[in-house]
C-alpha cells in the first residue's frame, strides 16, 4: 500500500478520478465559491457556473455555514468543502487556493456564492489569465449598471489610483471579488493570502503586484445584493479607506517570496 | 506607613495568586515569570522605600511616585504588546489548522465514496 502510494506525486484518488479530464483539457480550471449561509443562492450559482463553464470544476467553500448551504451546493453538483467555523472571505479563499495547488489546477476563478457575479463573465475573467496572473473583473465600464456615489465612490477612486500606480497598469475595481488566478498566482496565496477585512480584495492584489506578478482587468457585470445592504455614508467611507490602505500598508511591508513554493 | 503595608499586601496577594495559578498549570511559565517578577519588584520597594528614594537621587527624578508610576507603564505596556503578538500567532495557526481540517475532511470523504463504490 505504501509502496504504491510513494509513485503518486499526488494522492492516488484525486490522480485517477481527474486524469481523463487532465488528457482532454489542457489547462484545468476551478471555480472556487466561498459561501456563508447562502442556502437561498448557492443552488442557482452553481447551477449557472456549470451552464456557461461546463469544463471547469467547482469547489463551494463553505465558510462555517449554519444552513444547509453545504447539502445544497453539493447536490447542485459542486465539490464541497467545509470549514469548522467562520473564518471570512480571506480564510475560505485561501482554503480554495491550497486545494487548488494540491490538486494542481493550473487556473482558479473566484465568484461570490450570493449571485453578485454573473457567471455569463467567466469566459472572459479567465481568458484573461492567458497574458496575466490575475485578471479582476471591474464593474466600473461604459457599459455597467453598477453605480456607486458620494465619499464610497472617492475612496474607491483613491483605492484605484493607487494599486494602479503600483501596478503600472490600471485597476479600477480593486474590491471586486470577481477575479480569476493562474499558476503563479495560486502557487503565491496558497501561502499567503490576507484574512482580514478588505486584505481578500485590496491587501491581495498588492502582494501579487509586489511579488511580480501581472494583473489585468476586463469589464463585468455586477448586481446589486438582494439583501438589504446598511447605508454607506461619509463616516463609513472614511473607515473604509482607513482600513483599505492598512491593508495596502501592511502588505507592501510584508516581505516577498523569492522562492515560492513548497511550504504549502 | 500605611502605603507600605498596602503595598506589601498587593504584592504578596499577586505573588500567591499567580504562583496557585501557576501550580495548578493555568498559567504557562513565560506569562507567569513576569508577573512574579513584578510582584517581587513591588515587594522589595514597599519593604524597602529608601532604595526607590536611592535610585531617584541618582537618575535625577523629583518625585519617587513618578518613577515608579513610569516604570510600571511601561512595563504594563510591554505586556499588552506581547498579548498582542501572541493572540496573533495564535489567530493564524487556528485559521492554519482550521483549513487544514477542511481539506482533510474532503479528502476523508472522497476515500469513503471510492471505498463505496468499489
């Protein structure tokens, strides 16, 4: 049994059930979804996710769900995988990354599980990754629905300007959390990638600039929450951007991985 | 001399709590050294005020009160900032294994189905 297990790089199980897929497809892809009590979307988001990308895998990470989100997201065909509790955005996405470098997928796209993204979009956020690293979906194009105004609308402009003064390359949607990661960028945050409040979007995309990778971006379209979102005034905004250049902060003073790999 | 004896009390009652806490293995030995030193530190001026009056002429400062009040800032600050980066560690080694145990718990479940299924 030993013997046997040693001539696999990867566990044996993951390396039979995906071997038929690996030899048709060049590239395997994943669509990892982070959900906390979304019973009431996951269903429909999986189910949408493998209408318009029918080759790729889907991984719900469910995030300390106390519904039945897990049961739901695995009948409508996902792989699930559960946290013990709650750990945010950040935590569940970096679960997703780890399983994806485990399990050698060599593109990754995240989708929020509560219907924000459409996943008529997928194409193109991954496409992208075939001259970038990570490719963000903004939602800021002539063509979008989404508006946003007053001081939230400034401290996203500000937010912008910055990580794409870093990037030498325009990010105008640095909070999206539509956005899709190639090889480089999954070998990256399956070891570090930020838990706290904003370091998903924000603080992540300032480690893959400063451990040079590309980012890119492509227009998306994006819904509003169904649920009820508290108001966004001033004070918020200004909280907001505080915590957003924190996360800037602290990961530009975060050192780099010049050797990146194996630690996962 | 009723300062003093205030002071003697609080010391010993830090140093007895802190050492049953210690005894009883609640407390890990790098938090309670501190503390013990503290207590021991504390003991020693109150059982002797003219060292504190001694050390004051020395550096220079006025006031005995003020030394001592500054001293104990700073080192209650010290060990906040410890607190601090210990529960950090601490958040990210959970947030660590809690991933892990997800992955594992996956992995457990795709065995059992293959177990099934053969």
């Amino acid at each position: 049994m030993q013997c046997r297990r040693g001539e696999h790089s990867q566990p044996p199980l993951q390396h039979r059930r995906w071997t038929s897929v690996a030899r048709v497809r060049a590239r395997r892809e994943l669509v990892a979804i982070p959900a906390w009590n979304e019973s009431g979307s996951i269903a429909d988001v999986v189910t949408k996710v493998r209408e318009h990308r029918p080759q790729a895998d889907i991984l719900v990470v469910n995030d300390g769900s106390t519904d039945d989100t897990a049961q739901l997201a695995e009948q409508a065909g996902a792989a699930v995988v559960s946290l013990p509790f709650n750990v945010g955005v950040g935590g569940a996405m970096r679960t997703a990354f780890l399983y994806a470098k485990r399990h050698g997928y060599r593109a990754m796209v995240q989708v929020d599980a509560d219907g924000q993204h459409d996943p008529a979009d997928l194409n193109r956020v991954l496409d992208g990754l075939d001259s970038a690293d990570v490719v963000v979906g903004t939602r800021f194009h002539p063509n979008s629905m989404y508006f946003v105004g007053g001081p939230r609308r400034w401290a996203m402009i500000l937010l912008s300007k910055t990580l794409s003064r870093m990037n030498h390359g325009t990010i105008s949607d640095p909070t999206s959390g539509f956005r899709s990661a190639g090889p480089r960028a999954i070998d990256l945050f399956a070891v570090d990638y930020p838990a706290e409040y904003l370091g998903d979007t924000v603080g992540s995309l300032s480690i893959a600039i400063r451990n040079g990778l590309v980012v890119s971006e492509t227009p998306v379209t994006m819904y509003f929450r169904q649920t009820g979102r508290p108001s966004k005034n001033a004070l918020w905004s200004a909280l907001y951007l505080g915590r957003a250049s924190l996360a800037i902060i602290a990961t530009s003073l975060k050192r780099t991985y010049t050797s990146r790999g194996d630690s996962a | 001399m009723t300062a003093q004896i205030l002071g003697i009390l609080a010391a010993l009652i830090t140093f007895v709590f802190v050492f049953s806490l210690l005894r009883r293995g609640i407390l890990q030995e790098k938090y309670a050294v501190l503390w013990l030193f503290f207590s021991g530190a504390v003991l020693f001026f109150a059982v002797f005020p003219s060292a504190l009056i001694w050390i004051c002429s020395i550096i220079g400062v006025a006031q005995p009160v003020n030394l001592l009040f500054f001293v104990t800032m700073v080192l209650l600050v010290l060990v906040a900032v410890q607190l601090s980066y210990e529960l950090s560690r601490h958040e990210v080694r959970i947030r660590r294994l809690a991933e892990e145990v997800a992955l594992l718990d996956r992995q457990l479940k795709e065995i059992q189905v293959e177990r099934d299924g053969e």
